[in-house]
C-alpha cells in the first residue's frame, strides 16, 4: 500500500491482484519481463496507493465483514 507498481508474471492470485497499467504490469512471457518491469516504473504512484486503500485497507474490509454479517443476521 505504499504506491509502489507491481511487475509480475501472471501466475497464482496475480491476475486478480494487480490491476493491469493501474496498479502494476504483468506478462506471461519471461522474455517480455523486462519491458514489464519499464511499463510499471511509469505508473502513477499516487494512483497505485489510492488503488490499493480502496481495495486492501483494514477499514474497507471491516466495513464489508460488517455489512455481510448484517445481512447475514437480517436474513436468519
């Protein structure tokens, strides 16, 4: 959550992680990694970490437990 762009392969939980050109960059060919890792550094820093808080922070995440848990118990 610091806004730093992410390179990576596209591997395990990666695709659903990074947000391609928003977030970070990703390939699924080694060759093409380091052109991966140029795209990424040209990302908007501020755009990464405001990406990341809307997605990963604690209080997004208790706000939607809480809101299921609602529901849950609304619903029996």
């Amino acid at each position: 959550m610091c806004g730093t762009p992410i390179a990576a392969m596209r591997l395990g939980a990666v695709p659903e992680i990074v947000d391609e050109d928003v977030t970070g960059c990703t390939t699924s060919d080694r060759a093409e990694f380091r052109q991966t890792v140029l795209r990424a550094m040209k990302l908007d820093r501020a755009q990464v970490r405001r990406t990341a808080i809307a997605r990963f922070s604690a209080d997004r995440m208790v706000r939607e437990y809480a809101d299921l848990y609602s529901r849950l118990i609304e619903n029996g």
